[in-house]
C-alpha cells in the first residue's frame, strides 16, 4: 500500500463495506478524514495508514470493520 496513492475526497470503507468516512489528506502516518462528512459525525477524525488493507476503485479499504475503525478512530482537537 502507497499512501501517495491515497487521494482527497477518496471514499474510506471498513472491511464489511460499510462507509467510514471520506479522505481529507494524509500527514504523516495518518489519514485526516474529512469533517463535512456524515459518517464521521461532522468532525475531524485521525486513522492510522496501518489500517489500510488496500485501494481499490477510488476506495480505501481499512483491515477493520466500520464499527471497529469508528471505535478506534482518534478524534482531532
């Protein structure tokens, strides 16, 4: 997996294919999920680029479940 290949507004599913939420950037070893988003609760949300199984279809799918991601995910201050 390249995270240069990890692009704005790119969809972010969790294993079982359930909307995690959508790609503001990447910095560092994290994924920035955007806030005008629904999925992630109108907030700024971190995940982990080890979360990420593969990239496919302008999608990047996560080694998690939705649930689990949203579980874990950091929330930015």
């Amino acid at each position: 997996m390249q995270a240069e290949n990890i692009r704005e507004h790119m969809e972010v599913i969790g294993s079982d294919g359930g909307h995690v939420g959508r790609v503001d950037h990447v910095q560092g070893a994290e994924i920035e999920l955007a806030k005008l988003d629904l999925g992630g609760g109108f907030k700024h949300h971190l995940i982990p680029l080890s979360w990420v199984d593969q990239i496919e279809d302008d999608k990047v799918r996560l080694n998690l479940t939705k649930d689990a991601a949203k579980a874990a995910w950091r929330e930015k201050h």
